[in-house]
C-alpha cells in the first residue's frame, strides 16, 4: 500500500506568487511610504509635524507588532483548534490602533493644516482597509480547520485501535455510552412518573374539596355559581370565594406539573441528539473507516478530511493573493507580501502536521479488515440484540398509554365529579383553569409520542447494513 504523495503544491505555490524571498518580520515598506509622504506634506509649522511625527511613529510601532502577533496565532500549536475568535479580536486591536492614529488630529494646537487633515484622513482609511480586507480572507477559520483535521485522523486513529480490540475481544465498551442514554432515559420516565403523580394527587384533592363546598352551595340554593356571589351571606359568600380562589391557586400546581413532561421532552430530544450524534460518529467513523480499510487505498483517501485541510490551504493562499494584491499602495502591497508568506509558512507546518498524522493513520491500520464479513463482526459493530432489549424496555413503561390517561384527566377537570352542578357550573370551573390545563394537555401529548419517536431515532435494526 503506497503512501499518499507528499504535499510540495502548496510551496511551489507560494514561491511562485510570494517570491523566494525569506520571510521577514519587518513589514517595513508602509512605513518607510508613510514616512516619505509625511516628510513631503505641507504643513503649518515644525509643532504640527512634530505632533503628526509622533503619532506615526507610535502607529508605525502597534502595526509591527500587530502583524508579528497576527502571525503568532496563526503559528500557534496545534494542539490549540480555537484561534479563529483570537485572530479576529487581534485583527479589530489593530483596527483600534488605526482609529487612535486618526485622533492624533486631536493633539494638534489650534487649528489643524489642510495637510495634516489630508495625511491622517488617507492613511486612516487606507489603514483601515488593510486590516478589514484581511478579516475577510478568513485565515483563522482556515488554520482552525486545518488543525482540526490532522487531530481528527489522530483521534479517528487510535479510536480504531480500540475498535480493532473490541471486534475480536468482543469488548462492550464502545456500546456502554449508547446504553446509559437509553438507561437516563428510562430513568427519566420512572422519574417523571413518579412526581407527576404527586402533583396529580395533590391537584385532585384540592379539586375535590373546593368542588364538594361551591356544589353543596348551589344545591343549598338552587342557583348558579354567578349569581350566588353576587347574593350569598357574607359566611358562605367567604366559603363560595376561597373555594374558588383554591381552584385558581392551582395553576403553579398544574404549570409544575406541564413542566415534568415539558423536561421529559426537552430531555429527550438532547438525548436523541446525543445518540444520533454518537451513531453517527460511529457510521461516519467505524463503519466508513471499516469499509475503507476494505477497499484499495485510493478509496479511503476519498474519504477522510486530508483533502479538505489541502483545501483550506490553498484558499488560505488565494486569499491572502487577492488580499495582498488589493492592497491600495505599494508599500501596504509589499508588506502584504511578505505577511502572507509568513502565515503560509505557518500554515504550511500544521499542514504537514496533518499529513504526517494521515500518513501514520494509514501505516497503522493497513491490512486489516479484509475477507469474508462474518456475521459476529456485522453483530459487535451494528448491536441490533441490544436495540431490541431498548426497544423492549421503553416500550414496556407504557408511557403512551399512561400519558393518554393523564391528558384525558387533564381535559375533564382531573377526573374530579363535577355531576351535581350544572353545565354552565361545570364549564365556570373548567374555565378557572382552562388554559393551563390546555398547556398541561399539550404537553402530555408530545411526551405521550417518545415510545413512538424512540423506535425511530434508536432504531439499530438496518445499522448492520451499513457495516460493508
């Protein structure tokens, strides 16, 4: 099995758009240009070019170090994936020292010259422009991916290691992640059963008593619940009141009581999520590498991320090309240069990084996963035993036909007899209440549905033809 050819395009690249110059830190052509139109500007007296001196000269100073620093992030280790937010935030420093550079105008005695106006005016802008059009060659995100890749293929490389154990050691330990989701999921439901039935239970005693004390008032008088507050003795009229105020107060009860299945939702899809990312992972991962191992190299060179890490690299460089030949002078141009081929010397080594990493992965695992497949491999990678006992285990808590009962409760009043008040009573009462129970209702409906949802999302049963 050869290796794959060594990358020398994105050299050759670089010699032929950036010179065979050797990279220098001094990015000096803006300056000595900047210095040069100063120097030739008419100005009103020595005070005024001493000040604008100044203030270039301290600009002149922040933009060096604005650039080593830029290109220190890029060179940064590899081990470090997350440079994309720093470089940016750098990027927008040195921005900010382009604005203090325009507000040097400030320190000018009186009135500034037309010439000191026009000087810091055009430099700022040009300035400006510089750095903002580098945001936008994206070279952060570019390094970020490209370390990213050469640490995926050294991750994915010994995740194969214990893959390769686990097949003929017929090891459970790649499964056991899968298999405590699904245990926390059934966990979550004996535990929403459990506190939901508390709330329940609270919720219809409190229904029961208030509903016992406005019934027996109705029956006493023989009239409906609107007009007995409008004309019972101040006695009954307090117990007719407080009976009705308890109903009301039990919308934190009910809302409490959405929320247990509000969460079993919201806990379930991050656990879905979770699975079907991990299953992916394991698809995306195992099995492709699996299958790609049992095909020709050239096959497996299709389907890992050292193409797109060449890619990054060589947008990387026809970004900083057209960057670079933006750039508004030729001072800013010739710095742009050397610039661009300090960072693409810098990107250059995190991508050899990457290759080395792909070309140990590939030394590593050659010639394994060849033959006839046997159907315990299809097994120990595809798990379809272990679906089935999830499967069985969701299936057997009943949650969907425990839910129904609730949301049925939940539309009725909880099941509390309203039979000796009338219709326009019964619907009154409902009506305290109506909207969180509706809230209730809906909620219970969606988590009556994860029975149905799981065997889709958990499905393993087709995993196996996957497995090639």
């Amino acid at each position: 099995m050869r290796k794959p050819i060594t990358f020398i395009v994105a050299f050759l690249v670089t010699a032929f758009l950036f010179g065979t110059r050797v990279a220098n830190a001094g990015y000096d052509a803006r300056a000595s240009e900047l210095r040069e139109i100063l120097k030739r500007k008419d100005l009103r007296d020595d005070k005024e070019r001493e000040v604008l001196t100044k203030a270039l000269d301290d600009y002149l100073k922040n933009r060096q170090e604005c650039l080593e620093a830029l290109v220190r992030i890029i060179e940064a280790s590899s081990s470090d994936a997350n440079q994309e937010q720093v470089w940016l935030s750098r990027i927008d420093g040195c921005r900010d020292g382009v604005a203090r550079f325009g507000d040097s105008v400030k320190a000018i005695p009186d009135t500034p010259s037309i010439g000191a106006f026009n000087f810091l005016g055009v430099s700022q802008v040009e300035e400006v422009n510089f750095f903002t059009n580098l945001t936008k060659a994206k070279i952060g995100e570019r390094r970020d991916k490209i370390v990213v890749n050469g640490k995926n293929v050294a991750d994915l490389m010994h995740a194969l290691d214990e893959k390769w154990r686990y097949l003929f050691d017929q090891d459970n330990s790649l499964d056991e992640y899968q298999n405590k989701i699904v245990e926390q999921l059934g966990e979550l439901i004996d535990r929403a059963f459990d506190e939901s039935d508390r709330e329940r239970r609270t919720i219809k005693e409190r229904l029961v008593g208030s509903t016992q004390a406005i019934a027996k008032l109705t029956k006493k008088y023989g009239r409906p619940i609107r007009e007995l507050l409008q004309n019972l003795p101040s006695d009954e009229l307090k117990i007719l009141a407080s009976a009705l105020e308890a109903i009301e107060k039990l919308e934190p009860s009910i809302d409490a009581y959405a929320k247990i299945y509000l969460k079993v939702n919201s806990d379930y899809v991050a656990r879905a999520a979770e699975y079907a990312a991990l299953l992916q992972s394991e698809k995306g991962g195992v099995f492709v590498l699996f299958g790609g191992f049992r095909r020709d190299t050239e096959v497996f060179l299709k389907t890992n991320g050292f193409d797109v890490a060449k890619i990054d690299y060589q947008a990387a460089s026809d970004a900083l090309a057209s960057w670079s030949s933006s750039s508004a002078t030729s001072g800013q141009k010739s710095d742009a240069e050397y610039f661009a081929k300090d960072l693409l010397g810098k990107l250059s080594n995190h991508l050899s990084a990457t290759e080395r990493a792909f070309n140990e992965f590939v030394d590593h695992h050659k010639s394994k996963f060849f033959g006839p497949l046997a159907p315990k491999i299809v097994e120990a990678l595809a798990e379809t035993r272990v679906w089935e006992d999830w499967n069985r285990m969701i299936q057997g808590k009943s949650l969907d036909s425990k839910l129904r009962m609730y949301r049925n409760e939940a539309t009725t009043f909880f099941a509390v007899g309203l039979g000796e008040l009338s219709s326009d009573d019964q619907e009154y009462l409902k009506g305290l209440i109506r909207e969180r129970t509706n809230e209730l209702a809906r909620s219970l409906e969606d988590a009556e549905k994860i029975p149905e949802k799981f065997k889709r999302d958990f499905d393993r049963s087709r995993v196996g033809d996957e497995v090639k």
